[in-house]
C-alpha cells in the first residue's frame, strides 16, 4: 500500500531532526557554561576584579608596538601554499584515471602555483633581513 502524503512528511523528518541536534549541540555547552557560572562561580566583584589586569601586573609602557608587515606576508604565502597543496591531493589520488583535460587543468593549477611562488620570491617576501 502506498501513502503518498506520508512519503512527504517523512523526508523532512531527518532534516528536522538534524537541525534540532545542531542547534542543541551548539546551545547546550553555552547553557551549561552559563548554568556553571551562576550556580557554582563565587561572585567577587571589585577594582582588583575589574580591572584591565588582574593578575597582578600593572600595564606599563604602550601597546602599540611597531610590527613587521614580513611576518604577515609570509603566513599569508604560506596559507596560500598550503590550502592549494591540499587541492593537489585528489589530483594526486586519482592520477591513474583522469583525463587529458583533467591533466592539463592539474598542470595549469601547478604552473600556476609556481608562478606564485617565483613572484614571492622576487618580492623577497622570504628575505628576513
């Protein structure tokens, strides 16, 4: 026997199901990390509290320093690097049974890291001087 109108309702079922579980696994630790600081959390309110640093240090001096832009640029040519490197893996893993097409669009993606690469490089973006 068929019940069409069941058929239906029932493919929202899981979505439903999985959205609850998501949404609860999400709250749940910030319930109970609330639920942990009003119940078991002495409250101790006071300058020494609520000040900037209350481990005991006064904050000396000023916190703006002068940082180096090579340190952001070679993190960032290292994501690029990395996160590109795990788009090789497929690539590499199916080797034996790609195309022509697929080959060269996986040498355009490796020449093109390369020039990535040589233009760092130029930049002397490796250069710690």
């Amino acid at each position: 026997m068929d019940y069409p109108d069941a058929m239906e309702n029932d493919r929202y079922i899981t979505l439903v199901v999985l959205l609850v579980g998501a949404v609860a696994f999400a709250v749940a630790p910030l319930a109970l990390a609330w639920l942990w600081a009003r119940v078991f959390s002495p409250s101790k309110p006071g300058p020494e509290k609520n000040a900037i640093y209350e481990c005991g240090l006064e904050s000396t001096g000023d916190a703006w320093i002068q940082f180096q832009p090579g340190y952001y640029l070679y993190a960032i040519v290292f994501l690029v690097f990395d996160v590109e490197a795990i788009f090789l893996l497929p690539m590499a893993v199916a080797f034996k049974g790609l195309s022509v097409q697929e080959c060269v669009a996986a040498l355009v993606f490796l020449l093109l890291l390369v020039e990535g690469l040589l233009w760092a490089y130029q930049k002397k973006v490796f250069d710690w001087s």
